[in-house]
C-alpha cells in the first residue's frame, strides 16, 4: 500500500515537473519543422509560377547552365532521384563518382555493351539500361528494374539526356566531353527544363540562407542553437562529415541534439551550392572572418 503511493507520488511529481518542460520544448521543435517543411515546400512553387517565357538561345548555352540543367531534370523531370538516392533501391548515384564507376563497370567481365566510355555508358545506361546491369541491382540477361528514359512516362528529350550526362560526368569534378546542343528540333524549345536553366546561387552564404540553415545554427548573423554552432564545426568535424551531415543528417547525430535537421537538402541544393557550403564551413572558425567574404570565383 505505502510503496505504491509512494510510487504514484512520484510519476505525479515526474509529470508535473519534467514532463511539461519537455512537452513545450518538442512542440517548439515540432513547429519550427513544420515550418521549415512549409518554407520548402513554398519556394520551388513560388520558383514554378513565375511566367517563364524567355526561351534559351541555345548560342548562349554554356557547359555550366548545361550541367546545372542536367542536375535539375536528374532531381525533378527525370524523376531519377526516386530509386537512386540512399534507400538502396539503386546505386546511390549522387555520393558515388560516377565516372570512376562508369569506368569499373565497363572494365566488368559482366559488361555486354558498346559504350567505350563514361560519356557512352551514362546514355548507354539511360537508354538501353538492361546492356548491363550493375550487381545487386537485378539479375544480368534478365530486363533492369531501371525505365528506359526517353520513352513515356518519363520521355526526356536528347537535349535533356546530353544535360544530364554533363551532370554524371562534372559533379565529381570532371570535365564533360559531351558537346554542347546546338539546334533544337522545334518541339523541344518549348520543353520546361530549356526555357530557364537554373541559377546556381552566388556563394556558400547565399546558399546557407537560402535553405534557412541560420535559423537552427550560429552562423553568419545568427546564433540559434537548435543545433551545434556551425562557426566552430571545422574543428570537429572532417570536410566529409560535414558534408554527410548536410546530405544525411540521420547517419550522425551530434551528441546532445534532437535528430530534426532537415533530410531533404541534398535534392534541395545543386551539387555546386553544396561544395560551396561544404568548404565555407570547413575553412570557418579557421580562418579570420574577412577571408569568408571573399567572391565566389
Ligand atoms: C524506377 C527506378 C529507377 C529510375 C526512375 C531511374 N533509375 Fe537508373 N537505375 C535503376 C536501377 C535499379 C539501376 C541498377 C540496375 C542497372 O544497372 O540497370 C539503375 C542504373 C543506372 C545507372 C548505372 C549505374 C551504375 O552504377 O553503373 C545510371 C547511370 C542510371 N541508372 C541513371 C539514371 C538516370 C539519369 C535516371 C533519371 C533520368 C534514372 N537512372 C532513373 C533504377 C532507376
Ligand atoms: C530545423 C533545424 C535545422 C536546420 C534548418 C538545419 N539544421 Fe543542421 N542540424 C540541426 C540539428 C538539431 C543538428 C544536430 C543533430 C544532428 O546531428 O542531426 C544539426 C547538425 C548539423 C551538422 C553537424 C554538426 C556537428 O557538429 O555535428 C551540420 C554540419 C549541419 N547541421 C549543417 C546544416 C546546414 C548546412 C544547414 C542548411 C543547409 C542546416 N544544418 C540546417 C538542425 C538543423
């Protein structure tokens, strides 16, 4: 009898000291989600309803645009990032270098195709994708679980499949050695991806505003501390952990910090603003503030 009042006493006294406090502060975090969540969800819409009627002059197309619009239709119109991306569905083509896989893959016993090089086995791969198909992704003679990509539903056009296999060749780095569209068959001028190449943002504090990263983290301005303090992560972490930490929040959870950081940014942000912020963060706290002001390019 006295034990178990004594123990309803005190699960009493447990909800009404602790429980409330921490109630308040999840809610709190809850809500900032929900926020950010609403603020993500906002941009790309607001992006989408601005009247786009510049056509792209295809003389003034640089390999810049060109990749940048291969990365948009990898992410968006292209719906590639719906198997490859961390599940495991696919090969996880946005942390793998793909021209260094691209050559292991042609170098294969198990390869059957025709491409000679990564240029080649990237249209190879979108086109004819069961001439090889990667181990542990389907069974070799048997069709690939991949869509052959310029028939329906996805049906992109060989403009936009020359723009992604810019995307594979330059965002590890590398210099594509697919050329440049020149003339546009009439019924791709209209197409959405042509009609405005996206713009890369100017710099890593442009990039880290833009994704609201200031409102969890002390940087630039700000000194929230939702989450650790960003100024002094290069003195924890390794350019690659910060990186990981920014594509897949949930791998590493900094100690004492609730796991809410966002885990869409790596759709979010070109592969450019991404290395952009990954070096911005790893020179901070190193190096005197005037350096970080520095142009980008
Ligand atoms: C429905 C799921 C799905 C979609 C959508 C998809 N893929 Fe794939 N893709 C796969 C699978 C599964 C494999 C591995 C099997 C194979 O090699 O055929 C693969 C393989 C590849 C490979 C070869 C990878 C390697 O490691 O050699 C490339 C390149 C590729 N896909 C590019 C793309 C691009 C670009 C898009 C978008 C335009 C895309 N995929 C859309 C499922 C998909
Ligand atoms: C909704 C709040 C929130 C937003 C927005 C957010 N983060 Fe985080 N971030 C966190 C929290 C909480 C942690 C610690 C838990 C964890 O590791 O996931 C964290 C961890 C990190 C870490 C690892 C730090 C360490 O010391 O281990 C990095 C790097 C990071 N965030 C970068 C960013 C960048 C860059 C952005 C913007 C693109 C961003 N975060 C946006 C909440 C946020």
């Amino acid at each position: 009898m006295t034990t178990q009042n004594t123990l309803s006493q005190d699960t009493e006294s447990i909800q009404h000291s602790g429980l409330p406090v921490i109630v308040k502060v999840l809610a709190f975090m809850v809500i900032l989600v929900l926020i950010f969540t609403g603020i993500a969800n906002l941009l790309p819409q607001v992006e989408g309803q601005a009247p786009k009627e510049t056509k792209v002059d295809l003389a003034a197309l640089t390999m810049d645009s060109y990749i940048a619009m291969g990365e948009q239709l990898f992410k968006g119109k292209g719906t590639c990032t719906l198997c490859h991306n961390e599940l495991g569905r696919a090969p996880n083509i946005l942390a793998l270098d793909m021209v260094a896989t691209a050559k292991k893959h042609l170098s294969s016993d198990e390869y059957k195709g025709e491409a000679k090089n990564s240029e080649g086995y990237f249209r190879e791969s979108m086109l004819e994708p069961s001439k090889y198909v990667v181990p542990g992704f389907g069974k070799q003679g048997e069709p690939s679980p991949m869509p052959v990509i310029n028939k329906p539903p996805i049906a992109l056009s060989d403009i936009e499949i020359g723009a992604i296999i810019a995307f594979l060749q330059a965002k590890d780095g590398g210099q594509p050695t697919i050329a440049l569209p020149k003339d546009v068959p009439a019924e791709n001028t209209q197409s959405s991806a042509l009609s405005a190449p996206p713009e890369v943002a100017k710099n890593a504090q442009a990039v880290l505003t833009k994704n609201g990263c200031p409102a969890c983290h002390t940087i630039l301005e700000s000194t929230a501390t939702i989450g650790p303090n960003l100024k002094t992560v290069s003195q924890r972490l390794s350019r690659e952990k910060i990186r990981e930490s920014i594509i897949n929040p949930g791998a590493v959870i900094a100690e004492g910090y609730p796991p809410i950081m966002p885990t869409n940014f790596a759709d979010k942000m070109m592969v450019k603003e991404l290395e952009m912020v990954v070096d911005f963060l790893a020179q901070a706290g190193q190096k005197p503030a005037t350096e970080t002001e520095q142009k980008g390019e």
